[in-house]
C-alpha cells in the first residue's frame, strides 16, 4: 500500500484538478490581456515620436513662453510612453512567471499523487 489510501489520493486528485483548472485560467486571462496590451502599445508607439516632430515645427511660430510648456508637455508624454514600454513587459514576465508556477505545482501534486 502507498502512502496515501484511496480516500487521500481522491482528495489529492481534485485539488490538483482544481488547481490545474485555475491556474490554465488564470494563465489564459494574463495571455489575453498581454496580447491586447501589446496590440494597443504598438498601435500607439508612434504617436511620442509623431508629437515630438509636431513640436518642433511649432516651437519656431510660439512664443518662448509657449514653446517651453509645449517641450515641457512632449517630456512628459515620452515619460507616459516608458511607463507603457515597462507595463508591456512586466505583463509579459508575469505571464511567463505563470506559466512557470503552474508547471511546478502540477508536478508537485504527482509527485506526491504517485509516491508509493
């Protein structure tokens, strides 16, 4: 007889499932939501570098005063663009951390299911 009678080994089998079952959803919600994320950033990667040649060719016609809060204004965009960037991939490390943890807890639970 294994360590665990047929009672224990039931149990064992459902949380594993049940972990298996959350873990596959919880890892498919992270892709889905990294695969939009990166859909959208890419969509929009241009748009710092768009604004920043707009700038230029209005900083000549604004006043000094203008032209600086506009500089300003494109400083502070091109901030909101890294901080995207580091979204982008801090989704991506967590879906591949995921990934990972899920893998590791379905081994533990076999290990421990097929220990005799």
């Amino acid at each position: 007889m294994g360590l665990f009678g047929n009672r224990e080994k039931k149990i064992i089998e459902e949380l594993h499932k049940k972990s298996e079952d959350h873990c596959k959803e919880i890892s498919k919600e992270i892709d889905e939501l990294l695969d939009e994320l990166k859909t959208d950033y890419n969509e929009n990667r241009e748009v710092v570098k768009e604004f920043s040649s707009f700038v230029d060719e209005l900083k000549t016609k604004l006043s000094p005063e203008d032209a600086n809060k506009l500089l300003d204004f494109s400083r502070r965009l091109s901030k909101v663009k890294r901080c995207a960037k580091k979204g982008v991939e801090a989704m991506r490390e967590l879906a591949r951390d995921q990934r990972k943890v899920t893998r590791e807890t379905s081994m533990e639970y076999e290990e421990y299911f097929y220990m005799k």
